[in-house]
C-alpha cells in the first residue's frame, strides 16, 4: 500500500489547494474512500487539517515577506529592519506661526502673556491648537499696543517616575504622537542630555536616548552604569506631542486666545490675537514606502568617517 503520492506539489497553500492535496492523499492511501461532499467525520477532519494548513501557511508568508525591508507591511517591522541599517524613520514636525497679540488700549502697566497659552482657530470641534513659545509682553504705555510672538503646534507635558539608580531603567511616556527632540530630562543630581546612542557615553555622563514606537509613542531610556549614568531619585520629564501637515493653517485662523490675562498690578486687559502669515513647517511622520525607499540610501551618505 503506497504511503505517499506520486507527486508532491509544494506552490499551492491556500485552503482549496491543501484540501485537494490532502482528497489525493486520502485517495492514494484509502482507495476505497471516494465521497468527499459528505458532511462525515473523515471530511471534517480533511477540511479542518487543510484550514490548519491555510492560517499556517499565511503565517510563514508574512513573516517571509515582513523579514525584508523591501516587502515589509507593517510599520514596527520597517522600523526595526531600518534600524539595523542605522536609519531612524522620522516623526511628524510641528508646524509654527507669527502671531500678532494686540491690547484694545495701551496698558498702564507692562502685560505678560506667558509661555504655554495656548491660541487656536474658531472651530467648536477639533480646533487646531497652538501654544507660544515664549513670553508675550506688552510695555506699560506702549503705543500701539502690539507685539510678535512666535506659536507652535504642539501640547507640553511633564512626567514623573522614580529611577532608584536602576541600570537600564527605561520610562515609557504617557501621550503621543511624541514630537522628535522635544523631550527634556532633569533628576536631583543634575540634567540629562540626549543622544543618538549609548557607545560613546562614559559611567558618569548623564545620557539618555528616546525611541518612538510605531505608534508614535516615546519611551526614554537610560545607561546601565558603564554606558550612560543611571539616574536616581525622581526623574522628570517634560515633552511635546502634536505636528502634522495639519498644523499649517492659513493666515487669520488663529484667533482664539484661552485664558484672562492681567497686567503686572493685577489689572484685567483684553486681549486679541491672529496670525497675519499662514504657518509653516508642519509635516506628517515619514510613510513606511519612503524609508523603504530611504533606509538603503542612507548608506551612502557621507556622514562617517571611513579609515584604512
């Protein structure tokens, strides 16, 4: 009695092919077993063997075609194959515009509008926000009573952890997207400074590295000791989230300043704003086709140093 088929076909995977290899089978080893359509246990089991054979198959060739960088689907896997290469996919930009912050009358006294207020345009849902970048001020008396200030397309946020001095000790930040560079580190014993890598980092320089997930998620990572400093105590950090394309508005969108402002005595003013250029800069988190594109290509930039 033969065991096997004559042939063996090895190209088709899917659940009708497996199922006719597994009939042809069935054929070669029981000659006596010919009704395939009846709902017998023998059928069930040939049907649920070929659609075992189906999902495995569709496992093997995704994780095939997700093993290279030039047929990788999925986001975290481009990332990681780029990686190796050296090559880090890029986060979304914020956009930034200049705006003009205008008092209905000249201030008796000097007006502050601080860092961190936030001006967006007039829609009720979804307004886009931004936030000045520095302080705002109006001098006392000042004629017309006008100044410039530069917003960005982004939300501050802070967060705390306890480190204990444990190496490798890793935060995973609460909000995304997280904006590229944004993030800023301080500990009791002094601040922490960002880098690309730990290999250049000695046992006593304070560094830290960031690495965003494919869901544009942040977490920061610090040394084990003899790579980086690991921080003890509560460790703050404070970061941004935002950008996009859809941060570049046009001109005379942003009109809606949120908070009561007063003068330096206490006195209320009212304040208008707009922004009389559109902003600019804002860009999405770079596609997964362009650092499919852009990852190989980063090899040949000249950006090392090659010695013989």
């Amino acid at each position: 009695m033969k065991l096997l088929p004559e042939a063996v076909d090895y190209t088709d995977k899917d659940f009708d092919a497996l199922r006719a290899r597994l009939i042809q089978l069935v054929k070669s080893v029981f000659p006596d077993w010919t009704d395939f359509e009846v709902a017998s246990f023998g059928n069930v089991l040939v049907e649920l063997y070929a659609f075992v054979g189906d999902v495995l198959t569709f496992y093997q060739d995704n994780l095939a075609r997700e093993s290279r960088l030039v047929t990788a689907t999925q986001r975290k896997n481009v990332m990681a194959l780029a990686q190796m290469l050296g090559y880090r996919l890029q986060g979304a930009r914020a956009a930034t515009a200049e705006l003009t912050v205008t008092l209905t009358r000249p201030p008796t006294a000097d007006v502050v509008i601080p860092a961190g207020t936030v001006v967006r345009t007039q829609e009720v849902t979804e307004p886009v926000r931004f936030q000045l970048l520095a302080d705002a001020t109006v001098a006392a008396g000042q004629t017309p009573p006008t100044t410039t200030v530069i917003a960005e397309h982004s939300r501050p946020h802070q967060q705390l952890a306890e480190a204990r001095g444990l190496k490798g000790f890793e935060l995973l930040l609460d909000r995304a997207p997280y904006l590229d560079g944004s993030a800023e580190v301080s500990t009791p014993t002094g601040a922490y400074t960002e880098v690309e890598s730990f290999l250049d980092s000695g046992p006593n320089d304070r560094h830290f590295l960031v690495r965003v997930d494919q869901n544009d998620r942040a977490s920061v990572r610090f040394g084990d000791g003899r790579n980086g400093l690991p921080p003890t105590g509560t460790v703050t950090v404070r970061y941004k989230t935002g950008g996009g394309a859809g941060g570049n508005v046009d001109a005379g969108r942003l009109v809606v300043i949120e908070g009561a402002f007063m003068d330096v005595h206490g006195r209320p003013v009212q304040v208008s704003v707009t922004n009389p250029l559109p902003a600019t800069g804002g860009t999405d988190r770079q596609s997964v086709a362009s650092a499919r594109l852009l990852a190989p290509e980063s090899l040949r930039a000249m950006t090392r140093s090659v010695a013989r």
